[in-house]
C-alpha cells in the first residue's frame, strides 16, 4: 500500500494514438478491422493489430424461486460442440437498451419473461481479438411467456434444450472442466457469489456500462492517415 492511501483497483480507458485503421472484412455481424497504433504518441513507434469489431452481446443468469438456473444446450461449430449456456444473444438492434435485449432473448431462448433484474458481471469476451463486451443479468421472479407470444426458434436455436440446474451443481460442473461457455461460466461463478451475500449490492439493471463499444468514444486516426 502507497503512503498516499489505498487505490481502488480497476481496468480505466486508456486510449492511445490511433495513426489509421481499416476494415479488412466486412461480415453479416462483424468485422475484421486492423489498427495502426502507437503506445508512446511517437508516429514512427507503431504497431499494427487486427481484431473483430462486435457489438457486444448479453446473456441471463434465469433464476427459479428455488435457487435454480436454467442451462441451454445449444450447438455451435466453430468448436464442433453442443454447449451448456445461458440465455444470450448480440445487441444487435440499434439504440436497443441492454436490459430490453436482455429480456427480449429470455424470452426468445427461454419462452420466460422476468420481474426483477440485476447486473451480475461484465467483462471482455477476448480483448486480446474482439472488442465484444457482454453483460450478465440475473433474472428471478419468472413467469412463462404467454403460448401466443412464443418465439419461434430456427437453425442452431430450433435445437435448444433447456434443464433447470441447482446453482452449487452448476458451480461444480464449472470447476470441474464440464461447462465451457464463457458467459455460462462467468455467470455461474458471479451468481453463486452473489448468493453467498443474500443478492445484495447488485447493481441495478440500468447501471452504467461505459465498456461496451457504443459508450466509448473511438479516437479518429491522426490527420491523413487511415481511413
């Protein structure tokens, strides 16, 4: 500890000189984008980083009235796997709020609607390759969508199973090297935490998320560079 006091520990903005940057690829929900960057503000100092530009995602811890969370069993190929997950989806629709994509995917994935709504976790799924942020809620106080307001569910999703899970036996299938889903993982790990405190001092579902990419401003490239 510093004879100036103690610091509150935590990842801060940190923007550094963007020289140019280009989209390399453009895909039906991201793109590939490369930037030219340097670490000092030196133009000469450079270095050049590719990653996929998203727009970020949310995904639901669904908590039943006793204490259980409901799991999805989808298939995803680019790991040739059907995985344990919760409720997720991309924030995808412009100017949507997070906590509405939220219970608009609870309720597409899940056929569930929720009456209370916390934040649990937010993180970076792999800053090192994608600025995708995510945020996890935790939804309780559910109640079946209405049979006329079901979602009708295509492709990967048409597939879903759903299995309703103690949370300490998520827990141990997370430890145990069963569950790999990022999001299912850090959901699993935040609400049984949050458990060990009775739920308390979760923030509330409006709580600002200045991560994700549509609350950061992105700084331009230095006058004629780039694109």
């Amino acid at each position: 500890m510093s004879a100036a006091g103690p610091k509150v520990f935590a990842d801060q903005p940190d923007p550094r000189t963007l020289v140019a940057s280009e989209t390399l690829y453009e895909g039906r929900i991201w793109n590939v984008v490369s930037d030219t960057f340097s670490l000092t503000g030196d133009a000469e100092d450079v270095l050049v980083r590719d990653y996929i530009a998203h727009p970020g995602a949310v995904a639901v811890v669904a908590m039943d009235n006793r204490g259980r969370i409901l799991l999805l069993k989808q298939y995803r190929q680019p790991v040739r796997m059907s995985l344990w997950e919760i409720p997720a989806g991309l924030l995808d629709v412009e100017g949507e709020d997070f906590v509405v994509a939220a219970a608009r995917e609870l309720a597409e994935e899940a056929d569930l609607a929720a009456g209370r709504w916390d934040v649990l976790v937010d993180f970076f799924n792999s800053p090192g390759s994608s600025s995708e942020a995510i945020r996890i809620y935790l939804a309780r106080n559910l109640t079946e969508v209405p049979e006329a307001d079901l979602h009708t569910r295509t492709d990967e999703e048409a597939e879903i199973e759903h299995l309703w899970v103690d949370l300490d036996e998520a827990v141990q299938a997370v430890m145990a090297g069963r569950l790999h889903n990022p999001s299912a993982v850090a959901g699993v790990l935040a609400a049984a935490e949050a458990s060990r405190h009775g739920f308390e001092g979760l923030r509330p579902a409006d709580a600002p998320w200045p991560e994700h990419p549509s609350q950061r401003n992105h700084p331009a490239p230095a006058a004629g560079t780039g694109q």
